[in-house]
C-alpha cells in the first residue's frame, strides 16, 4: 500500500521511480543512495551509467539531454553521463550531459558540473572547479575531530533521535561550528 502511494505521488510530481529509470536503461551499481527530490533524466536514462557506493543528496540533477538547440536547430544535444564508484554528489548539484566523473569524487552542495571531475579529488563551484585532492579533504576533515564533536548513530533520525539528543548536537555545534554523526 505504501509503495503504492509513493507511485501515485511521484507521478503527480512528475518524478519517475528508480526501477521505472532502471527497465528504461538506467544503470546503478551497488549500494546506490538516492536523496529526496532528486531528478535522473527521465526521457534520456539509458544515456546514464552510476557506479557502486553512490549517494545523489536531495535535489541532485543529473542531465543527458539538454533541449537548447530544439528550437532553433530541431534537435536536441544528448550526452553520455557516467558516475563513478565511491561517489558523493552534494545536495542542489546539477550534472550536465556529457559528464564522466571519476571514483573517489566529492562534489560540493549547489555545484554545477559541466566537464568531467578526474577520480581522487573534490570540486565545487559554478561551475565546478577541482578544489582539493580528496585525501587532503579527508585529512582536514580528521584534524576537526575530536571527542565533543563525534557522535554515533543513535543521533540521527534512522535511530529515532531524543529531544535530549537533539539539545546536545545543538549545543556541540555552538561550541565546535561542526560536529560529525555517523
């Protein structure tokens, strides 16, 4: 019943489900995460290949066609787009057709990709530049650690999160600016 709710709701929203995207061609790998509001190109999926440990945050774009050229020229540009495997594609991110992205790639929240992203590294920006190798983003990242800022899963909703938990991140996050949850 739930399942069939969701269907009804996504086809209001316009939003194709991912085994819809898949019998069409789509192909996803392994452990592939998929955020709310996100958009894979519904009249071009064949054109997109995601790769293993993927995760599209909310309101990933991911593009294989663009319609600029119908008007004028009565054609539409359609482009490949392939992502790699251990991917992270931040939320409001939109990925042009055409894109190879590389394994091990960290792209930035609200990014535009329009060229590809080497493997080992993280981009951001508009559009999206390299910004760092993805073992120095990672080496920074542990140097923010630290016993006040980390906590386990029992502080996330997936665990169902108490209002007490909720009031110690809160208060982590004044003290530290960043906290980390897993």
């Amino acid at each position: 019943m739930r399942k069939l709710l969701q269907n009804i709701i996504n086809k209001l929203r316009g939003k194709q489900s991912l085994d819809k995207l898949i019998s069409r061609g789509l192909t996803v790998g392994k452990n592939f995460k998929q955020m709310d509001g996100c958009i894979i190109d519904p009249s071009h999926c064949w054109h997109i290949q995601i790769g293993d440990d993927v995760t599209l945050a909310p309101r990933v774009h991911i593009l294989a066609h663009d319609a600029s050229t119908k008007t004028f020229l009565g054609y539409t540009k359609v482009g490949n787009v392939k992502i790699g495997n251990r991917v992270f594609i931040g939320a409001g991110t939109i990925v042009l057709p055409g894109v190879i992205i590389g394994d091990d790639v960290v792209i930035g929240a609200g990014s535009v990709v329009s060229k590809s992203a080497d493997s080992g590294f993280v981009y951001a920006g508009i559009p999206a530049k390299k910004i760092c190798s993805i073992e120095e983003y990672l080496e920074k990242e542990k140097k923010h650690m630290n016993s006040g800022n980390v906590f386990d899963e029992s502080f996330t909703m997936r665990k169902e999160i108490t209002a007490e938990q909720k009031k110690i991140l809160i208060d982590a996050c004044d003290k530290n600016s960043k906290i980390y949850v897993e």
